[in-house]
C-alpha cells in the first residue's frame, strides 16, 4: 500500500519515458543481415540468395526483401550484377554494420538532422549549378520542369519528376560528393513522406513555381538568388512534411526541445 505522502512524478520530468515504436520488416530484415554480417554468417563478398529464398526463410513477402536490399545497395552495402546475383561488399565487417546501424537510426524520430542536412547540401549545390550548368544542362533541367508542370492538368503529384529535378541540380553542380550525398538523402525523405503520408494542401502547385524560380535563378547565373530560392522551397516543404510524418510543427518541436533543455538544466 502506498503511502499518502509518496510524491507523483511531475509533468515536467515525463520526458523519461520513452515512445514505444514498432520496428517494420524492412528494418528487421537490415537488422538480422547486419547481425549475420557481426557474427560472421554472412561474410564480405558473399552472394545473399535469391529475393524468393530469403522472402520464404524470413517468412516475408519478397516486396519487403526487394525494399531491404535496395536500400542496402543504394548505401553501398551490396552489390547486385546482372545474371549473378547480389554480393555484400567487400568493404570490411566494421564498415559494414556501422552503415546499417546508421540506416536504422534513420527513423522519423531524428528526421530533422536528415532534413536539415538535405537544406544545407541542396543551398549548396544550387548556387553551384548556377555557375557550372552548360547550355545541354540547362535544357535538360528546363525540360524536367516542363514534365513536372506537364503532370498537373493530371493530378498526378509527379513525384519521381520532382524528385528527378532535385538530383539533376545535384548533379549540375559539378562536385561529385555533394551529389553523391545527396543521392543517398533525397529519395529517402520522399520515401518516408509517402509511408507516414502526404498532405494535399496545394503544395504541388506551389511547388512549380518554387522549382520554375530557382531554374530561371541557375539560367541567369545567380548563385545567390539560385540558393535562396532553394532554402525557401525547402523550408516550406519540410515543415509540412514534418508535419505529416511527425504530427507536430517546427516551431513547436523547438520549443519541445527548449523545454526539455530547461528541464534538464532545472
């Protein structure tokens, strides 16, 4: 029986409870190779079997097999070669459970820093394609944008297109790394944004003018112009994303963690 002077937990220290998330087959399925590969089962260089072998050893659908080792190649953790197979990469056992490791840290809790640093890259490489872009890339680019414009009329939300646009300025930007970086970062935001589900707020309309502003921006050679349009359109976009993948605003998940802060510090 407890005592009538037994002090409550205050509100201000609920902060010690942790949100209970369930883990999704695909993040299983990277945990259980990156296991194998630790424990030394599965070994750099070795071929994994086939999609139908590990669906029925796994008790999954081959979908969530696909999913799962795509998202392993597209990190560099295996290698698929026509007629074949797929291979782990022969990069070393440490190397390889710390990429997945940092793959399963890529949770919607800590989708901030992924956000945040897609801002900071994409800034970068915008400012960059504007001094770097030839007239054949300045064509591709305005023909991308014409596509996505084109999709509309449709309602189709044009997402690879949109997605497309993103990774051609990466790529304009003439710097390898940034690119690359941005390869791994972008298709997994939109990735998660279609999994913890969109809001149809007129975005897509907003965001052919935002894309149009920053082409004529990298046509005209303005870096700063190019890289302030960039920041603009992300911000927007990402604080509706936050929006639907985590419930909650930007300025109010600062203050959750000014809050915490203080409580800390309390």
């Amino acid at each position: 029986m407890f005592s009538a002077g037994v002090k409550d937990l205050s509100v201000g220290n609920l902060g010690v409870f942790k949100k209970i998330r369930t883990q999704n087959v695909t993040s299983l399925i990277l945990t259980q190779i990156r296991d194998l590969i630790v424990d030394g089962s599965l070994k750099p260089g070795e071929r994994l079997p086939s999609e139908a072998m590990l669906a029925k050893q796994l008790d999954v659908t081959r979908g969530d097999v696909r999913e799962a080792l795509s998202r392993l190649e597209l990190h560099g953790v295996v290698k698929t070669l026509p007629q074949s197979g797929t291979f782990v990469t022969d990069i070393g056992v440490r190397a390889l459970s710390g990429i997945i490791s940092s793959m399963l840290n890529l949770d919607r809790d800590n989708i901030i820093s992924l956000l945040n640093a897609r801002e900071f890259l994409e800034e970068k490489t915008s400012a960059l394609a504007a001094g770097a872009c030839g007239k054949k890339d300045l064509e591709e680019l305005g023909a991308i944008h014409g596509q996505f414009a084109e999709a509309l009329p449709k309602r189709d939300p044009g997402t690879d297109i949109d997605m497309f646009f993103h990774l051609k300025i990466a790529e304009f930007a003439k710097n390898t790394y940034l690119s690359y970086f941005l390869s791994l970062i972008i298709p997994q935001i939109f990735d998660i944004s279609w999994k913890f589900g969109r809001i149809d707020d007129g975005r897509f309309e907003k965001n052919i003018e935002e894309h149009f502003a920053i082409l004529e921006a990298i046509r005209n050679g303005n870096a700063e112009e190019a890289a302030l349009g960039m920041r603009r359109h992300l911000e927007r976009a990402h604080a509706m994303r936050l929006v639907s993948i985590t419930g909650e605003t930007k300025s109010k998940r600062q203050r959750t963690v000014s809050a915490r802060r203080e409580d800390k510090n309390g």
